[in-house]
C-alpha cells in the first residue's frame, strides 16, 4: 500500500467520521484544530484505521497520533513493516 492509498484512506476516515468534505482535511489537522477530535473520537480513528489498513496500532504508536501528517507517517510504517 502506497502513501498516497494510505493518505486517502486518512481522508475518508476523518471525512466519514467527523462529517467534514474531504478537502477540507490537512496534514495539520490535530485535535487543536477540530474540536470533534476528542479522547472517543480518537478511539474510534484508530478502530477504523487498524480495520481498513490492516494493521495493529500499538498505545505508543496511538499517543503519538498528534495530526494527520503523523498518522500518515504511523500507518505507513507500520503497513511497510508487515508486507
């Protein structure tokens, strides 16, 4: 899997979960910058993304899930690790 295919996967997580247009989802989207982005909203992106990606998302690896650019870079390395 690609960083492209994984950074849209990040895109229509983010868009289905907090109901926002694709588009409008950056690589600095953190939850300072959307207020929706609490602790529950949080577990649920990790949910979605271990299930749509594949992967399992360890408690350090889901601290360190500060924006989107990070969660990219996350995923990514751990779908390189398991291929």
């Amino acid at each position: 899997m690609t960083r492209d295919e994984i950074d849209q996967i990040i895109q229509e997580v983010f868009s289905d979960l907090f109901d926002l247009p694709p588009n409008s989802i950056t690589s600095q989207t953190s939850p300072d910058t959307l207020l929706e982005w609490d602790s529950l909203a949080h577990v649920q992106l990790v949910a979605s993304f271990e299930e749509k990606i594949g992967v399992t998302i360890s408690a350090e690896n889901q601290v360190e899930m500060l924006n989107v650019e990070l969660i990219g870079d996350i995923l990514h390395d751990l779908k390189s690790q398991n291929t």
